[in-house]
C-alpha cells in the first residue's frame, strides 16, 4: 500500500447525469409519478492517475444542477489533503464542511448543502478504503471502535446516544467481528426488492415481476401504495392469492398521507399482514409517526429514507415512531453521520433496512449494512437491503445478488463509480427553459 501521505487530491470533477426512467415509469409512487432517476456525480483526483475518490446524490431530475453546484462549493475545501490528513483529522474535515454559516442557513444540517456535504464525505471515505485496498464495509468494520467513535459529531445527540454509549457498543461486537466477516463473505444479506411493485405498473406487470421476484429467490416484497385504497386492496388481495401468505409484503406510501388518514387507511390494510407500512405521513413528522406507530400497532412502521439528519433519526426512535430504520446513503451527512445513526438504532433495538431505490443508492448503501451486521448489530437482527434491478448496468461495480441475497462486496471503495460511457452519454446538458 502507498503511503498516504504521499497521496494528495488534486482535483475535482463534476457531472449532471440522469437516467430517463420516467418513460417506462419505473420509480413511480404516490408522491413521485414520473421520476428520472440522476445522480450528481463526483470525483475527488488524486495525483496517483488510477485512485480517485468517488460518490454522488442520487435525485429524480429537476434540481440535480442544483445538488451538484452545492457539491461543488464544498468539494474544493478538501482540495490538497493528504489522505494521512483525511484519516487523522477526519471529524475536522467533516465538521469544516458543514462550518460554512451562510450556508447553514439555508437548512442547518439538513438539504441540498447537508447533502452535498455527505457526498464529500463519502467521497473521502471512498477514497481511503480504495488506497487501503478494502471494501469500505470491510475498511470500517476492521477501524479499532475508538477511530470510529472519533469520526462522529456527538452534537445534538447527547440524550439520545453519547461517545461512551457509542464505544461501548462497538467494544461489545470486537471480539465476534472476524467470524461475523466471515459469515458475510460466505452468506451476505437477504435482500428485499421493489422492482416489482411500482404504482405505475398494471396488474399484469406487477404479478409477473412478482413471480419472477419469488423465483429469483426474494421473500420479501415491497409495493407502492397511498392513492387510492380500492387500487391498494386490489392489488394486494392480487398478490395474497396468487403467492399466499408465505410471501412476506410490505407496502410504501411515499409520504402522501395526514396522520388520521395513515391511520384510517393502514387499518383498512391490517388483514394483509403487512411487515411494514412505509413512509405514512412528512418524514419530519416525528410526532405524527409515533401516533401512528401507536395506532396501528402490531403493524410496523418504517421510515428514514428521506429523514434530513441524524437528529430526525433519534427522535424516532425516543419517541418509538419507527420499528425499521431506513438510512439511506446519500440523503445524509455521509458515512460520518450514518454511523451515528447506525449506533443509535442498535442501543434503540431496531433493525437497519437500508433504502436503495435509486440510481447507485444499492452499489453505496450495501457497505453501511454489511458494516453493521459485521461491527454493530451482529446476525441476530432482522435485516433486509433493499435492492431494485434498474440501472446497474451502468456502474463498474454493480451489486451481486444470489438467491435473494446481497453479496459481500469484495471491490475497493464504496462502489459508486459508474463506467465513463455511462457517464458520457448520460451527462445531462442543461436546458436554461428547465429554470422557468
């Protein structure tokens, strides 16, 4: 391995890519009708020709220009750091990408900057897992529990989980970690998929996508819900009676209901013996999930997806208004913050499902989840990623799945590098009628 004080970024690069998905309406939900899955895209350069550090946000469109000027304005504070600079003052860095207060004003710790600062920060990680050869959920989970607690900002979190809380959870996964690594490696991690399940999809298309699911060896699957619940118990009692109740369902609203009308409506689906009911009501409306959450119960709750910050998460989770908590990798502060919130939902007893539907979401998120069964929460959590089968096509290192499963990555980095034709012939050019 190269010294990584003699590795420096020099560089960075930028692209608008997005994905027409919204000719075939895949994507499509209750809340997001006809989405183009995009990702704006970076790349941190190094003046070692073949290591760049790589990450991106995923968007559905509109407003990916807006993302990636974000990223830009933050990339160029990490431009000249060593990597030996990256990893011993990683928390500096990280907090120096938020410190901006002008631009904290525009959404302290949450939005298009908290974003942007994410996907630095993933980038930078990316970054030093590929110079240390590793894949990043490897690179983390063999990090000593006091490197990885030092990465993490505390601030706001104190009554929900503190430093000593953090290390002490990590110092109790120490000594199962290498047969954890191993059972990884050998096993991976079941896989739930939404593929099927588009709002815009017939009923023919959903049932054959479903059996293909099943035969491809997935037990769980997810279906979009939220706009009508005629259309909603229809195609439910379509699933149930051609794949019975063995066939674990969960169901996505996207956000689209109140809070009483969650609760009338999730009631009204109760004899589908749903494993969650995602995303009910505002992702910010903590309070309205634990309403829900309550009203509702025994049916689970799940939501995080488009949770703002590490903040958002601990209030769930005190105030119990989520039974599966959803990271995503790019919605976020990065690795930074995901690991907080990765630690919050083991001292909370709630299992991590990662949200992946979107363009990269499945190639990024899959290391934060083998890290956590690996370092955090061990095998003895339930535990689904999602996984939808569009666009991998596109990334040199795309997600294996095997029998409904996801495989440990064994690729350097966090696998968001997408092939350069890819990004060539999808680099959007931006129409100036698109601002209007």
């Amino acid at each position: 391995m190269t010294n990584l004080s003699e590795i420096k970024i020099t560089g960075i690069q930028t692209f608008d890519v997005r994905f027409p998905t919204s000719k075939s309406l895949d994507g499509s939900d209750a809340m997001n009708p006809d989405p183009d899955y995009s990702a704006a895209y970076l790349t941190l350069q190094t003046n070692f020709l073949h290591l760049q550090g790589v990450s991106l946000v995923f968007t559905i469109g509109r407003g990916n220009d807006l993302q990636l000027s974000a990223i830009e304005r933050l990339a160029i504070k990490v431009k000249g750091l060593t990597l030996d600079q990256i990893f011993n003052d990683n928390l500096k860095i990280y907090m120096d990408l938020g410190s901006d207060s002008q631009y904290r004003w525009l959404g302290p710790e949450y939005g298009i900057f908290h974003m942007a600062r994410g996907a630095v920060s993933n980038a930078l990680w990316d970054l030093l897992a590929k110079a240390n050869q590793k894949p990043l959920w490897r690179y983390l989970a063999e990090l000593e529990p006091k490197e990885l607690v030092n990465v993490i900002d505390f601030s706001y979190l104190e009554d929900g989980l503190n430093a000593d809380e953090a290390l002490e959870i990590l110092e109790l996964a120490r000594d199962s970690k290498q047969v954890n690594i191993s059972r990884a490696i050998s096993e991976g991690l079941p896989a739930y998929t939404t593929s099927p399940g588009w709002l815009g999809y017939d009923d023919q298309k959903m049932l054959q996508l479903t059996r293909k699911a099943v035969e491809d060896g997935f037990k769980l699957i997810k279906f979009k819900c939220g706009l009508s619940l005629k259309d909603d118990r229809r195609r439910l009692s379509l699933v149930r009676e051609k794949f019975g109740k063995e066939l674990l369902v969960a169901v996505d609203a996207n956000q689209k209901w109140g809070v009483d009308e969650a609760i009338d409506w999730i009631n009204e689906l109760k004899e589908f013996d749903l494993s969650w009911v995602e995303e009910p009501t505002h992702p910010e409306d903590v309070v309205g999930h634990s309403q829900i959450a309550a009203a509702v119960a025994p049916t689970p709750i799940a939501t995080g997806e488009m949770a703002g910050s590490r903040i958002t998460f601990k209030q769930l989770l005190k105030l119990d208004g989520q039974a599966i908590v959803q990271i995503d990798a790019t919605r976020v502060g990065g690795v930074n913050e995901n690991l907080a919130i990765v630690l919050m939902a083991r001292k909370f007893k709630k299992p991590i499902c990662p949200h992946a539907g979107g363009v990269g979401l499945c190639e990024m998120v899959q290391h934060l989840a083998f890290f956590d069964a690996v370092a955090v929460s061990g095998f003895k959590n339930l535990r689904y990623i999602e996984f939808v089968d569009h666009l991998h096509e596109h990334f040199k290192y795309p997600v294996e799945i095997q029998n409904g499963c996801y495989q440990a990555p064994k690729n350097p980095g966090m696998n968001a590098d997408m092939k350069e034709s890819s990004v060539s012939r999808y680099t959007h050019n931006l129409d100036k009628k698109e601002m209007l």
